[in-house]
C-alpha cells in the first residue's frame, strides 16, 4: 500500500479519510482480475462492480433528497480526487471507468432540467447506464470554439448533423452528452448541450479507435439524428460554458489519476531497488538511484498540493477554479510521466515487458498530457487567468 500520509492534510475532513480507506481496501479486493485483452466488456464489468459498490454515487450529484443518486447534493472534488488517484493506483481501467460516469454525465448535473436528472443520474450512480462526454471533432478539440456538428431546431426536436471523434466510452455508453452549434451567435456563444441516447436513429458509431493504453474509443456521427427539445441541458447557446464548467470539476481528477500512476510508480522502483543486486550491492545503495527517488517522492508530493488545493477551493471556498486545476494537471501529468520513466528505467530491460506494472503505466499515463486540454493548453489558460488579475 502506498503512503497514505497525505490524507492528514488539512484539506480533507473525516469522511474523506474513511472513504481513501474504504475504496482503497476494495480495490485490494477487487481489482486483481481485470481483462485487458477486451476493454470494452472489462470497462462494463468494471462500471456494474463500482455501481454495485457504491463507488459511482459519487460520481454525480445527488441533488434534492438525493433523487437524483448521488451520495452528496452537488459533486464533491475531493472525494472525485481520491476516488480517481485509487483507482488509477491499482487499475487504469477502473480511473477510466469511474471518471467517465462523472464526465460523461456532469453536464446533466449541472444544467439538466429535473426530468433529466432523475432519467439518467440515479442510473449512472448505480452502474446500470454507461455515460459519454462527445465535444471534441476532427478540427475542433482544443479550440472549442471551433466545432461544426450542427442541431438545428425543428418543432420541439433538434435535429443533429455531423460527427464527434475522440470520444471516451465510444460504442458502449448508453447515452452521450453532445455539443453542437445551434447558432445563437457566433463562435463559443452559438454552442447548445443535448442527451442523446445510444440506438437513436441516425446515431452512429463510425469508428473505432485504438489506443496504447486500449480503453473505449470511437467516432460518432449524426445523420438528420431526432432528438427531443427537452433534451437540451440548459438554454440555447449555453453548451460551451456548461462545457467548460464540467471540465473545470474533473480537470483536477486528471491530475488525481496520473498522482495515482505515479505513486504505484515509485512504490514499483522502491521494491525495485530494494531487492536488484548489482555490483555487490542493491541497487537502493546506489547514490544515483537514491537521488532519481528524492526525485520522484519530491514532484509526487508538489503534484498532490497543487491537486487537492484546487479540489478544496471548489469545495470548500466555493471558489472558481480555472487557473488552480490547470496548475494541477499540467504538473501533475508531467510529473508523473517523468517519475514512470525513472522507474521504468531502474527495471532496464525487464521494465519494456509486455504487462509489467511500470511498462503498463508507461502506456496509461501518455494519454493524461492529452485529454482535457493538452499540457500547451494549460499553460495558456494559466496565463489567459493571471493576465485577467
């Protein structure tokens, strides 16, 4: 089990505690089977398991009454963080499961009207409705603004026109929460938010598309796809700020993941060094190794403030968090791919092997620097807020 220190900071409360304790006990339990060789029936097994277990209440909010299934009134980040920096320790897949509910279903958190919410959320929260995130498109995926699918209203439909790529849960979610330009004004003002469930006519599942790190990923297309008014999360020319909302809850649960690569990472180089003999000693013994883990627990550590300050501002102070998550995935990211490297390294050859942890977070961890805004992206929101002071 990987130090646990860090739960004494003074961002986290009791529950919070109980709950790292509680999840990282059931993925002790859980997690030591999962099939990589079929992503997408591992990520359904996986969503019905952490469903069952309670895991995914978290996930969503749990509004008036809790009716719409969460196990808080509004998303909390900080168990969002520790849920994902669990997870992504023990399993990528299971990171990936769990975030995806929460991606894939904010925006109905956030903006959806309450028929909406009770429709989907309480489904999402027990593992029985799988959830996708569909904004980015072939020429528009940092740049948001830029996206071209079309809904074009018709009576009380809107009907949908073009494709979405890149999309996480592509060809297993039971439905998409999809942003499309109904052109209320120009640029990221004319851009709306639709449910658009699986099996719709005109929906369609174009591609598939297969990563390093093998998840579910496709591209969708929309061909004159009917879909009810009421299926719109907010009002018209709403969508790229309630996109830009949802990203701002589970940026920093990136950065959560790749902390939990990255502690798995050094718990792997320390049972490394400690146990590789080399020129009559261990490789621990080794100054230029103790120095790569001064490294690594040091950045690790830098990581996790950034992390959890940005989750605790959301939370706690209520506070906008645009500059502080992308603070926290940028280096976060960075930082774990650096500290995976470095132990990969330690193993030498032994570390390139087919299913070895540091070789399979080697691959998990690439896609982090990418997905949600691209560490350059980062760097230019930070600025584009410091600059705004």
């Amino acid at each position: 089990m990987s130090d646990m220190s860090w739960l004494d900071w003074p961002f986290f409360d009791d529950a919070h505690r109980k709950l790292a304790r509680e999840v990282n006990a059931w993925c002790e339990q859980s997690l030591g089977d999962v099939d990589h060789h079929d992503a997408d029936a591992a990520c359904k097994k996986l969503v019905k398991a952490m469903g069952q277990a309670g895991w995914l209440r978290y996930a969503v909010a749990g509004g008036p009454g809790g009716a719409w299934g969460g196990a808080l009134p509004e998303v909390d980040s900080r168990a969002v963080c520790i849920l994902r920096e669990t997870f992504a320790r023990h399993e990528g897949l299971a990171d990936f499961a769990f975030a995806m509910q929460g991606l894939g279903s904010g925006a109905i958190s956030l903006m959806g009207s309450d028929e909406v919410r009770q429709r989907y959320l309480p489904r999402v929260a027990r593992g029985e409705a799988i959830a996708a995130f569909a904004l980015s498109e072939p020429d528009a995926g940092s740049d948001v603004a830029a996206l071209v699918c079309e809904a074009r209203l018709d009576g009380d439909h809107y009907v949908l026109n073009g494709a979405k790529t890149w999309i996480s849960n592509g060809g297993i979610a039971d439905f998409y929460c999809v942003f499309a330009r109904t052109g209320e004004a120009p640029g990221a003002r004319g851009i709306s938010a639709f449910v658009v469930d699986a099996g719709t006519p005109g929906f369609e599942i174009s591609e598939r598309i297969d990563l390093i790190a093998p998840h579910p990923l496709a591209t969708i297309t929309f061909d004159d796809c009917r879909i009810p008014a009421s299926h719109r999360l907010g009002d018209a020319g709403q969508g790229f700020k309630l996109a830009m909302m949802t990203l701002d809850i589970f940026r920093a649960s990136v950065a959560a993941a790749a902390l939990g690569f990255a502690r798995r990472a050094l718990d792997e180089a320390l049972a490394r060094a400690k146990s590789r003999r080399m020129f009559g000693q261990t490789l621990a013994d080794l100054q230029l190794t103790q120095a790569a883990l001064g490294d690594m627990a040091t950045a690790i550590d830098a990581s996790a403030l950034l992390t959890y300050r940005a989750a605790w501002m959301r939370d706690v102070q209520k506070q906008r968090t645009t500059r502080e998550a992308a603070m926290a995935k940028m280096t976060a990211t960075e930082s774990a791919q650096a500290v995976i490297d470095r132990a990969l390294q330690m193993f030498g050859g032994a570390g390139v092997v087919s299913g070895m942890p540091v070789e399979k977070l080697y691959r998990e961890i690439r896609a982090l620097r990418i997905y949600e805004g691209a560490t350059e992206v980062q760097k230019l929101i930070i600025a584009r807020e410091l600059l705004k002071a």
